[in-house]
C-alpha cells in the first residue's frame, strides 16, 4: 500500500490542528460563560430562606459546570469517524456544539450513540464507517494520527495510512503508570464497549482475569449510565464499592475527568453511614464475621434483650408494690413478637401489654366486688388507671430493663464484648467460633462489623417519632412564618397590582397557599442527592457498581442487596483472585439467595496491563488455583523476563530495596512496588521505604490485601512461599502479586520458590 505523500499528510494535520483549535476556542468561550455565571451567582445576596437554597444549588450546579469543563482540557478530541455517506464525526470526552444551533455538533461525547462505532466497528462489520481515526494530542497540541481504515476497497486502493488502531491502544498501555488510574476513552475495545453500554437494567456480573480493565470498564460504565439516564440516576445516585481507602483514592480522579457527579465511592467499612469502620482485623474473625450464620446470631442477640425475668419482679406504684409474674411477660413478649415488628418499633406494643395486664391486677384488687360481682370499676376507671401506671418511672425503669431500645452500635458492641451474651446468641455457632468474635477491650468497629451494624440497624428499627414529631413541629413554625409572609403579599396587592379584579392577573397568593410556601422552605436540601445517600441507611440506589465483588462476604452482600432492591447492579472481579476467607467461589453461590439465575455474564479476555512474559508465570500459579482456569491473553509482551534472586533471610529487606532502586532506575519513568506477605510487613516495610524515601512516590510498599486491584510499572516480589503459607487463599494471593506490574517483576526471595516460580530465571 502505497503511504499518502508528505505533502498530504501534512496538510492532513494542519487540518486537524485546525479543528482542534475550534474546539478549544468553543471550550474556552463555554468556560468563561461558566465562570461569569458563578460570579454573578456569587455576588447575589439577601433573599428569604428559599431564594438563598435556591442559590447555593446554582453556585453549586455552575462550580460543576465549571470543573466539568476544566476536567476535559487534555485529550477534549480524541478520535474521527468518517462514514461512507461522506459525513464526518469528532468523538471525544465531551459533546460541544457550535453557537449556532442549527449547526451540526463541532464534537460528539464519547457516550452519545453516535460515537458507538468508534469503538465497535470492525473491517468485518463496518457499520457504515470508512474510516477511525486516533488523535494523538499533547495539551492542545497534534501529535499525529493513526488511522485504521474499515472500507476495504479504499484499503485496497492505497488511500489512507496504513496504520491501525492498535498504536493508540499499544502507546496507552505501555505508558508508564502514576499513582493515579486514567480514562480509557480513548481506546476502550469491543468487548468491554458491549459491557459499557450493556441496559441499566438487571444484574450484570463482569467477570474477567487481571488487567482486562474490569476496573476501568465499571468506571466508564457509570459515566455512561449517568450520561444515558441522567435524570433517574442523579436523583438516585450511583453506589461505587471498592476494597480499600487506597484503591478508591487510585480511581477517584477518573469520573471527574470524565465529567461525572452523582457518584458516591465507598468501601465496605463504609456502608453503614455515621461509623468509619478502618480498625485492622483479623482474617480469620473477618471470615466468621462475613459468614450469612451472622443474620441469625444478630436474630438471637436481638431475642435475648427481650428479657422475661427468671422470678416475679416487685414493681412500687402509687397504690402499693405490683407484681410482674414472669409469665406475664413471656405472654407480652410472645404477643408483640408475633407482630412481626422490629424490636425497637415494638417496644410500645409491649409497653401496653405489660401496662394492660398490670392494670388488670390493680383493678381486681381495688375494683372487686365484695358481693362476687362484676368488677367494680368503669372503663373510664381501667383507662386512668393504664394511664398512670404508664407514666410510672418504677415501671419504666423496668420496662426499659425487659425490652430496652437498643442503638446498633449498642447491640453489635455489647454482643462482642460479652461471652455470655455470645454464648446465648451463638449458640449454633462452634465454641471456636464464639471465641473469635469475643472481644475484650470495646474497641472501635472493624470493617467486618459494618455489615453487622447495618443487620442490627435491621432488627432494631429506627424510632424516628422524635425525629418525626420534631419535624412536624418544625413545618409547623415554618407555615406561620409562611402565612405571615403571604399576608404581607396579600396586604400589598393593591400597591402592586393597578386592577386587583383583573382575572388575568395571577398574585402569590393564587398560586401558593403557606403549607406550599413552607414545604419549599423546609424542602430546601441544598445537598446533592449523593451526599443525602451517603448519610443515609435506608437510601435505595439508582444502580450499585461493585469493583472487586469477589472480596465481599456475605454479610455484605445483604447491606449491597438492601441499598439496592432494584437490583440494578454491575458487579465485577474475578473469582480466581479471592484472598479473604469466605469470599466469592462463584458468582451464582454470591448471588443465588437474591437472585436465583436472573443474571448476566460477561467475560474479559484480554489483559492490557500485565505482559506476556509475567503471564506466563502467573499461568502456572493459575493452574494451583484450578487447573480449568488460563490467564487472559496477554495485549503485549514487555521483551524483560521475570528474574528471581535468592539472599539470605536477615537480607530481603536490603535486597528488595536495592531491586527496586534498580528497577526504578532501569524504568526511567513510572512506579515500583514491593509487595510483602502480611507476616513481614511489619519487620520489612519500614526499612525498604527509608532505602527508598528518595524516590518519592514512584515507590510504593504493599501488603497484597492493599494491592488489590492497583498496579505499578515494576513488582519487586519478597519471599512468596510465605504469601503461600500465609493464608488458605495463598495462592490466589500470589497470582494478585504478580500480576500487578505492566513491565518488569523481580522475585526476592531466601525460602525456596513455590513449584510455578521455580523456573524464574536467576538474577
Ligand atoms: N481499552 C483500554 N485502553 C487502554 N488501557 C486500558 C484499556 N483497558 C484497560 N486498560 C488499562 O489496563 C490496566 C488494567 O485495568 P484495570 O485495573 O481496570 O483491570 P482489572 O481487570 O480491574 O484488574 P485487576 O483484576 O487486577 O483488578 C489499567 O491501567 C487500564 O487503564
């Protein structure tokens, strides 16, 4: 094929540099109508308590536009689509139009239909494109174009560079790595473009092998169901779930730059709102604590603070002591209990047994009838005497004691630190078990104890007539404060309005009456909807998007299906990486108790992090975990094998710092982890991090738990028979830690390889 003439070519791209400068003048010109509308927004003042909500979520809704247009400025194009009808498409990370509006639009976000193409058409099926074309751009410069020409006649003939599509993808994956994820639009390939925009609706399981870019494409796939049902799901919000506070900070700064709000990131620990659960914990209690026997032992701890007292229980009141005989209580308890009302919700049911059969006493004690009578007492009587008795401080004090309302917090914390109450609650669990969750020193909650927490919230019930009745009181105020307003408009109608008797002339006080005045005062939430989800438990999302799904226990699993029930879910990871006990085997045991088999697979192929030659190693780890499995094919190969290097014990830590300044230094650029088994972070870590505090933050230290789902240019590997031994899902920790690096592995090493890794060549 013959290459287009110099000449052309350079014309080529005076033309693309032509357009590009067009759409930086529009993005500039939108940016500065942005920035002036903040500032008038800004310099507004006053205004009753509506007006001013109403400004703050202007300020606010301009700031996003702001960011939003700011967040766009490197790669704003990226790609062109030439179709056969001769029409001609910019794609890129957001839509622009030109001033006129009838014109067509100067740049179609990546999102929209339109630019579907850009990513699916193949010279096999080529959906009317003739050619893609890849913008290559540094700041608002071209650097080049790779084109990939789809119409196979112009191929034949010779028009257009012969260069595929595969020198954008090839240059973005190789590219060194910050500390930071970056968007793909640019480049997302077929497969993961179909799970991208595959309907909102639904559970979808995305299941693929390391580095094929679940992370990346459950992003990209919020951006889009954002841009797609905007209305819906900025209302409702969009739940993004990772393992850890490092992983959410490595993917944080992709939606922004893909111009999304609406979006809340959390952890597991997070998941129940007013408690940060961060305290370290324990593997093996983390996996009695996720297992699903939990929901019944929080039942039963719940059951036994619904106390019957084991004697009868002398209550003073007014008119002499009273008797609460135990099978009283039992009777009330079983009553309320049949309710099926959560406990704390339940406690006045049971406060007017208990008071019924109390008043029952009293009254045939003062109300008999010495003749053998009818009881002497009217019902006017019985009532006055419940009444009292109910405000009796003896009885409640009592009460309290036989079915006290409980914060969840309370519930989980007297749970744990009680060997009694344990024993009582968990019981069906074996005496080991009940031993791990014992825990002596109350201390904070743990990740584990999230699920939990949330569970009890469950049982318990929230009480919220206080809050209820304090909000009551609170509109109450507001609709005077209302009506007082709407009597000032009324009083200066006829100032304002020359014919008051003018039917076509609507005042306020035709279109609003002041409960309406008021709702709008006291509705005035200035917090976005993500914010109000976050900080609130009962919130049911738009969509959940769960990354790394396979390290959720079970316990979380119910807090996830809780805040969704629509079940509008995308949940992505990969069951061959499972580290924490109890986590996924399959995703149909994960999912079966919600959602029996209504759900879809999709499946990842392609690994455009890790190269073929780290792969290879990783293959045979793969093999231990079940020999069914193979990695992913790999996007490329590095042209560096893996390297092992044996030292003695007392010099790992001298060694994996000296490999990794060495692979620091053969990088050039880019980033290096060490990674240790959890048994020699504590001995090891701080000194590889002061052996390489030069190096800044192109050096991380991880245990593999932290390195879920994050990658670095090189993994300096220490001692991985320890990662091994370290866990019941050693091996599955292994093929996580060699898998992270898009170049370059060392092992460091003083025990003998596991079997996969001894065929590492010598270093
Ligand atoms: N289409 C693509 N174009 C460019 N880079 C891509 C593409 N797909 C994935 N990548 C890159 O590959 C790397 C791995 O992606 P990602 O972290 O999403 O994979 P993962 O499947 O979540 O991996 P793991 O299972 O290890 O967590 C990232 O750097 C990502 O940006």
């Amino acid at each position: 094929m013959d290459a287009p003439r110099p000449a052309d070519a350079a014309a080529a791209l005076a033309a693309e540099q032509a357009h590009l400068d067009r759409l930086y003048d529009r993005l500039d010109a939108l940016r500065a109508a942005a920035g002036q509308r903040l500032r008038e927004a800004l310099r507004e003042t006053g205004g009753t308590p509506a007006t001013r909500a109403e400004r703050e979520s202007r300020v606010a809704a301009h700031r996003a536009d702001e960011a939003r247009l700011a967040a766009v400025e490197e790669g704003l194009c990226f790609g062109r689509l030439d179709t056969t009808d001769g029409g001609r498409t910019y794609i890129g990370r957001i839509g622009l139009r030109a001033e006129d509006p009838e014109a067509p639009p100067l740049l179609v976000d990546w999102r929209a239909p339109a630019a579907r193409p850009f990513y699916l058409a193949t010279a096999a099926a080529p959906e009317g494109v003739r050619r893609r074309r890849h913008l290559r751009t540094s700041g608002r410069t071209l650097r080049g174009v790779d084109d990939e020409v789809l119409d196979l006649d112009e191929a034949r003939h010779g028009r257009g560079a012969d260069v595929t599509g595969e020198a954008a993808l090839l240059a973005a994956v190789a590219a060194p790595r910050s500390g930071r994820m970056r968007d793909i639009v640019a480049t997302i390939q077929a497969e993961q473009d179909r799970i991208i925009r595959a309907p909102l609706a639904g559970t979808l399981v995305v299941q693929g092998g390391p580095g094929t870019g679940k992370t990346a494409v459950a992003l990209h796939r919020a951006a889009y169901l954002l841009y797609t049902h905007r209305r819906e799901l900025t209302s409702r919000a969009v739940l993004i779930v990772g393992p850890n506070t490092t992983f959410l900070r490595y993917i944080a700064h992709v939606l922004p730059s893909l111009a999304e709000t609406g979006v809340v990131l959390q952890t597991p620990g997070d998941l129940y709102p007013g408690v940060s659960a961060r305290r370290p914990e324990r593997p093996e209690v983390a996996a009695v604590k996720g297992d699903r026997a939990m929901a019944a032992v929080l039942a039963a701890a719940v059951a036994d603070r619904q106390v019957v007292p084991a004697g009868p229980v002398e209550v003073p009141a007014e008119d002499g002591p009273l008797t609460l005989e135990p099978a009283t209580v039992a009777a009330a308890r079983e009553r309320v209990r049949r309710t099926g009302r959560p406990h704390n919700l339940a406690r006045p049911l049971f406060d007017i047994e208990v008071v019924h059969a109390l008043a029952d006493q009293v009254a045939a004690r003062i109300g008999a009838d010495p003749l053998g009578g009818d009881n002497l007492l009217t019902a006017g009587d019985l009532a006055d005497l419940r009444g009292e008795l109910r405000r009796d401080p003896g009885l409640r004090a009592e009460l309290d004691a036989l079915w006290p309302v409980l914060t969840p917090e309370e519930l989980v914390a007297d749970l744990l630190g009680d060997r009694d109450r344990l024993a009582a609650a968990a019981g069906s669990l074996p005496a080991a078990q009940r031993e791990l969750l014992y825990r002596a020193d109350g201390a904070a909650f743990t990740a584990a104890d999230a699920p939990l927490l949330d569970e009890a919230a469950e049982l318990l019930g929230v009480d919220d007539r206080a809050a209820a009745r304090a909000a009551a009181r609170a509109r109450r105020r507001a609709e005077s404060y209302a009506e007082g307003a709407l009597d000032i408009v009324r009083g200066s109608a006829s100032i304002d309005v020359e014919d008051e008797d003018d039917p076509e002339i609507l005042a306020a006080t035709d279109l609003l009456d002041a409960a309406q005045l008021a709702a709008r005062h006291v509705d005035a939430d200035a917090r976005t909807a993500a914010e109000r989800a976050a900080a609130d438990r009962e919130w049911a999302y738009g969509h959940v998007i769960v990354d790394e799904a396979q390290e959720l226990s079970e316990m979380d699993w119910r807090v996830l299906m809780r805040r969704c029930p629509s079940r509008s879910m995308t949940i992505v990871g990969d069951t061959a990486q499972t580290g924490r006990h109890g986590g996924a085997a399959s995703w149909s045991d994960v999912l079966a108790p919600y959602l029996a088999d209504r759900w879809r697979l999709a499946e990842l192929t392609v690994s455009y992090r890790t190269p073929a030659e780290i792969l290879d190693v990783a293959g045979g780890v793969l093999a231990r975990i079940d020999p069914a499995l193979s990695p992913p094919a790999a996007v490329r190969s590095a042209g560096v094998a893996p390297r092992a290097y044996r030292v003695a014990e007392e010099s790992l830590a001298q060694e994996a710092a000296r490999r990794a300044g060495a692979e620091l230094a053969a990088l050039g650029a880019g980033t290096v982890a060490v990674v240790l088994p959890d048994d020699r972070y504590a001995a090891l870590a701080p000194a590889v991090r002061q052996a390489g505090a030069a190096a800044g933050d192109r050096l991380a230290v991880w245990t593999v738990g932290r390195a879920k789902g994050l990658e670095c240019d090189a993994v300096v590997l220490v001692e991985p028979a320890a990662l091994v031994a370290g866990s019941p899902r050693g091996w599955q920790d292994l093929y996580v830690a060699l898998t992270r690096a898009t170049a370059r592995l060392s092992v460091v090493h003083a025990a003998a390889l596991p079997t996969p890794l001894a065929g590492l060549a010598a270093g």
